[in-house]
C-alpha cells in the first residue's frame, strides 16, 4: 500500500516542474489583454471627457450625470459651474459632472 503513495507523489511533482519562462510569458499576455482591453479605452474615455469639460462655455446647455439639464450661466476658475435650470432655479456643480453638452434648444424641446 505505502508503494502506492510513494508513486502518486512522485508522479505530481515530475508533472508540475515546468518551463519558468513559460508563467513569465503567459504574465505578460495577461497584462497586455488588461492593457488593450480595459486601461487603454478607460484613458480615451477619460480623455474625451477632459476636453469636453474645457470646452465648456456661457450659453451651452447641458446635462450632468444626475439627470439634470440646464444652461451654463457661468465658468468658474476652480471647477465649479454655475447651470440654471429655468429662469428662477440655478445650482452651482462641479464641472467633473457634466455627462454631455447638449445641441442648442434642447431645453424649449422638451
């Protein structure tokens, strides 16, 4: 019975002695599919978004990422901007919140 044992266990460790470089090369396609799958369109993303908030000026009409569409009344220095609602209702956002500058006269489509 014990001869058993002794084979078994010499047979796993034979099998799993391998190629080192073989994990090192397998690493690396990993780490380029996360690249070009995930990081690279994330940075195009983050990118588009960049310029579309230094785009921004008086007069667009907007819609932020909670749902609100407005006109940009004013463009602060700090990263705030000013967006109103209708003629009574403005509110101050944070211009890392803007999903999209929206075509002029949205606002009197809706």
């Amino acid at each position: 019975m014990l001869f058993f044992v002794s084979d078994a266990i010499a047979s796993t460790s034979a099998s799993s002695q391998g190629s080192s470089y073989s994990l090192i090369i397998m690493l690396v396609f990993f780490g380029v599919i996360f690249y070009f799958m995930i990081l690279r369109p994330q940075q195009k993303r983050a990118k588009v978004h960049k310029a579309l908030i230094h785009s921004i000026s008086k007069g667009d009409e907007v819609l932020t990422t909670g749902g609100l569409v407005g006109r940009v009344v004013k463009v602060t220095q700090t990263g705030y901007i000013s967006v109103a609602l209708n003629e009574t209702n403005e509110v101050l956002i944070k211009s890392d919140f803007i999903a999209a500058v929206l075509p002029k006269g949205t606002m009197k489509a809706l």
